[in-house]
C-alpha cells in the first residue's frame, strides 16, 4: 500500500515539475508575475494586475514576488502523504 501511495506522490510531482517549467518560460526557477500572465493570455484569460499580485502571493511564501520551485514546495504534499 505504502509503494502505491510512493508512485502517486512521485507522479503528482513530476506533474507539477512540468508544468512549473511551462510557468517558468525564462528557466530561472521562479515564476513572476509577467510569466503568470503570459499563461493565462495563452489560456484566453486576461488578469489584472492585482488578480496576478494576488495569485503570486498565494504560493510567495518569502514575499519576493515569485514563486519558486524549492524542493519545499513540491515534495511537502499533505494530500496523499
Ligand atoms: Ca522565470
């Protein structure tokens, strides 16, 4: 049981790791309001400013103004762990 739930963490990441490096168009590591909105413009959705500092904050958890791919933020899953 215990290698199932492994194999559905480690897919649920390697998931997030892909799309993070669609988000991350620069390959910097971080995701910035710019990219964010670049997304969104590609998905036909249009944000304001304050939406997009909004979304940012969410997962900012060091008020940079970016989100980052810190292992932190990827393995800490409490949904399936
Ligand atoms: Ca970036």
């Amino acid at each position: 049981m215990l290698s199932v739930r492994m194999c559905a963490h480690v897919r649920r990441e390697a998931r997030l790791r892909s799309v993070f490096r669609q988000f991350d168009k620069d390959g910097s590591g971080f995701i910035d309001r710019s990219e964010l909105d670049a997304v969104f413009n590609e998905l036909g959705k249009d944000f304001d400013d304050d939406d997009l500092q909004r979304m940012i904050g969410l997962a900012d958890q060091d008020a940079s103004g970016t989100t980052c791919s810190d292992e932190r933020h990827l393995t800490n899953c409490s949904c399936c762990c």
